[in-house]
C-alpha cells in the first residue's frame, strides 16, 4: 500500500543496533532487543524492551526528519504502534545519526 516504506531509511540496522548499545549502558534493569517479524512489519516497532524476560515497551527509532513528514505517515505508525497495547517511545537521531532525546528516553523507560 502508499504507505509502505515512506519513512524507511537505509541504515537503519545499524542506528537501531547502535541505539540498543547506548541504551543498554544507560539503562540497568531491562534489556533492549531488536524487534523482529510482527511486531517490526506490521507494528512498526524497532527496539523491544523487556524486564525480567517480559515486553513491557517499544521504540521506533527515527530520523529527526521524519517529525515533518506528512501526518498520515505519522498517524499510520502512531496507530500501528498503538495496537501492540504495550507503550512505545521515539528515538529520534540527527544527520550525523547522534541520538537526540536519549535522556528523555531513558526517564520513560525507567518508569515502565
């Protein structure tokens, strides 16, 4: 459909990994894995984080960019996030792919 692949950005593995790394050193207590299948295709999830084995939230990891995009791309993975019932989070990065609200980020998952 239109909206397949609007918001894709070639590198994304390796911010995503990169993104599990910092995380993982900022964060104690939960364990950052990359979504896989379901939950990546059809959700639109990137990063799953669990605590004590369990999900309990996502990230999408995005280029700053991708805030000016048109809103029904937004909307579509807003939605698409939304049908998993678990929170999910943005991890936005600059053009030189630097995180930008990592701390922010890390408050939220620390309240999960």
């Amino acid at each position: 459909h239109f909206l397949a692949g609007i918001a894709e950005m070639p590198a994304g593995g390796i911010v995503e990994k990169r993104a599990i790394t910092e995380l993982a050193k900022k964060v104690s207590g939960f364990a950052f894995e990359e979504a896989e299948g379901f939950l990546d295709e059809e959700l639109r999830i990137d990063i799953v984080i669990k605590k004590n084995g369990s999900e309990v939230g996502g990230i999408q990891v995005k280029p700053l960019t991708f805030k000016k995009v048109r809103r029904e791309v937004i909307t579509f993975n807003k939605n698409a996030n939304q049908k998993w019932g678990k929170p999910v989070f943005y991890l936005y990065y600059d053009d030189n792919e630097n995180f930008v609200n990592v701390d922010e980020l890390v408050s939220a998952i620390h309240k999960l």
